[in-house]
C-alpha cells in the first residue's frame, strides 16, 4: 500500500485522490486541509484554485503555487488542533505545520487555515501566522557575581557561566 502523502495512514486512492479528481469533497475541514497538502505534493495545482473559497480566489496565483510545489521537497504534515470543521459544522480552522525543502534549505510553514463550508462542499478561505508564545522562566536568572546554583561556592561568571 502507497501511504498518503497527508499523512493520514491510508492509501491516496482512498484519501486524497478522490478529493483531487472530484469524485468525493473532504467530509470535515482536517480532510481538506489534508488534501490541500497533498494537492502540493502531487503537483495537483487545479485542485488547489477549486478548493479555495470563490470568494478568495482573485488574490491566489496558479503560477506562483504550482512554482512552490515543484520546487519544493514535501516533507511531513502534523495537525496541530482543530477547531469545529466537522461533517455537521459551517465553519471551521485547522492549525498545522509543514516540513519542506526548498533550495537544499528545510522549512517550516505554520499557519492556521479557516475553512467555510458552502453548498455542501468545504472550502479554504485563508490562513494567519500563529503568534508566538512567550516563555517565561520560573526561576530569576542568574547574574554573572552571584553565587553559583551548583554550589561549588564560586561566582557564577567563574564556575558554569565559564564554560
């Protein structure tokens, strides 16, 4: 069996390809997300201008998006979360990251995609940059002349700092 490549441990005959050759729309917001990927994967262009929302598609390039699939190596995608898009939803997003190569150079394109389903058919409408989340350290950090947290009794800046 040829795995998908979206991912999701079928075979693309009975995952993505449907989707790509028309015969069965994504049920849910994952599976066209899922699809939309593997759209780029199998260079299937077509299908990414079809699935995206007719209201948002003036903006999109057949050009600039079948460029990117072709000079892109299609690593992996993980679905981070979901956020409604089922079968019985109008509505729904999908947070993802995708690994690819382009130029020898590995990337990483994280994005959360929104979903409208309409007539029947989910469509992709458009994706934003996740913001980024700001760590916080527990404990206060160490200054250079304080005493080591290893306990050896030196200065920071002449015991662990040093090396």
């Amino acid at each position: 069996m040829n795995n998908c490549p979206c991912g999701s441990d079928q075979s693309y005959s009975n995952c993505c390809e449907p989707a790509h050759l028309g015969s069965a729309p994504s049920k849910t917001a994952e599976a066209l997300m899922r699809s939309r990927y593997c759209a780029y994967v199998k260079k299937q262009i077509a299908y990414l201008g079809e699935s995206l929302h007719p209201d948002y598609r003036e903006d999109w390039s057949e050009i600039d998006s079948k460029r990117w699939a072709e000079n892109s190596e299609w690593l992996s995608l993980e679905i981070i979360s979901t956020d409604g898009g089922k079968e019985t939803d109008s509505v729904g997003s999908v947070e993802f990251v995708v690994i690819y190569k382009d130029k020898k150079i590995t990337n990483k394109h994280h994005e959360i995609s929104r979903f409208v389903k309409k007539d029947d058919r989910w469509y992709y409408v458009d994706g934003t940059t996740p913001k980024p989340v700001t760590v916080r350290n527990e404990t206060p950090k160490v200054g250079r002349n304080e005493p080591c947290p290893c306990n050896s009794g030196k200065k920071y800046k002449k015991c662990c700092a040093a090396n």
